[in-house]
C-alpha cells in the first residue's frame, strides 16, 4: 500500500471507531472493526472448528481468531501488515508478525490450515494471484479457508479508500481519507471459478448468520 494508506484502518483499531471502503464508482463496504476487536462469535467459531494445525491467519488484525486458537492450544500464527493491528494482537496474547502475505514466510508448504477472514480474499486487489499464493503456502492436503461476500458487489476490483467518522459523526457521514489501494470484493459464484483457475477445489460451502464462507484445498501441487 501507498505512504499513510493505512493510518485510518490504524486509528480505527486504536479507538474502536467505524470505518469502511469508498471508491469513485460509489460503492461502499462496511468494516467491522467492532466486531474484530470483540470475542469470536457464532460466525467465527465455525470457522475455528474447522481449522488444523498450524493455522497461519492471513491479514488477522487485532488477532480474536488466533487468540481464539491459541487459548485452545492450537498452534497459530497471524500476519497483517499494519503495525497497530499487530502490536493489539501479540498484546493480546495471540502470536503475530508484521508481514505481507506475499513476503517469504515461515514454514511455506507446511500450513495445515490457511485463513482468508472478514473479506481478506480481497487482499491486493487480485484474487487468483492471492489464492496461488496462498495455495502454495499450505501443505498438499491442506485447507483454505475463505469468507465470501454477500453484498451486492460480488466480483469487484475497487480502487478504494478508507472512510472514516470525523468528530463522532453518523455513520452516513464517513468521510474517505488517504491513499487509494486496489481490494477485491468476491461472492460464493466468483470464488468457484478463481479457485477452480489456480488449482484448488472448493470442498465445502456453509453459512453462519450473515456470513458465507468457503474451504478450499490444492486440487495438486
């Protein structure tokens, strides 16, 4: 991302303020900062069952999940590229490091599961680049685990900014800030073709509340 592209998404974190996704075509996505800086809820507690160790979380942010996996005694790693979200998450107790997932990481090919949560298959803007990548760093028998979108917007590149609340206003009021950075915005459909072009093969689709979610596994290596 650009210089200061993530100072908003920062702040958000540091004082459970609202935040969301703006682009020149008008379209929004809500960010749940609340909700990641809560306990899992329903929703992510079926995730969790599925997950198998080692879980690497990718773009894990204040790090519930793998707090989450490591209160169980999995083992668990999350990643994000912001310095707040990671500061929050080791202080918090759940291990992570600063990285982006495109960077050499630990134990690459040995991840038995791989976490693509609260809209993180948008990472980078490319989808199936993220999948190949992400595909790489599992082990052969291993499963990605992906949260699909269920808004209007199902297969959207966005050249997007961060929105923020300024002064406490309402939240129609947000106002973007920032650098633009490209995030994509996938449903179910559009996940099954990206994933059947990379090599993975989705294994199952479930629901939990609002949220939609996805497993995939490396069809070959």
């Amino acid at each position: 991302m650009r210089p200061g592209a993530l100072e908003p998404y920062e702040s958000a974190l540091e004082r459970g303020t609202a935040l969301a996704l703006h682009d020149g075509a008008g379209r929004s996505i809500d960010m749940d900062v609340r909700r990641w800086m809560a306990p899992p809820d329903a929703a992510d507690r079926s995730v969790l069952r599925r997950c198998g160790e080692p879980v690497l979380d990718i773009g894990s942010g204040p790090g519930r999940l793998v707090r989450a996996l490591s209160e169980s005694g999995a083992q668990a790693l999350g990643i994000d590229i912001a310095p707040a979200a990671v500061a929050h998450s080791i202080g918090s107790g759940a291990p992570a490091v600063r990285a982006s997932v495109f960077d050499p990481l630990p134990n690459e090919g040995l991840w038995s599961t791989a976490l693509l949560i609260d809209g993180n298959i948008g990472i980078g803007g490319d989808v199936r680049r993220l999948l190949r990548r992400v595909r790489g760093l599992v082990a052969a028998d291993g499963l990605i685990l992906v949260e699909t979108t269920g808004s209007e917007y199902e297969d959207v590149v966005l050249d997007a900014r961060f929105a923020v609340q300024s002064g406490g206003g309402p939240l129609s009021a947000l106002i973007p800030t920032g650098p633009s950075f490209l995030w994509a915005v996938v449903g179910v459909r559009a996940l099954r073709a990206h994933a059947a072009r990379v090599g993975c093969q989705i294994v199952e689709e479930w629901s939990s509340g609002d949220r939609s979610f996805s497993a995939l596994r490396p069809a070959f290596r």
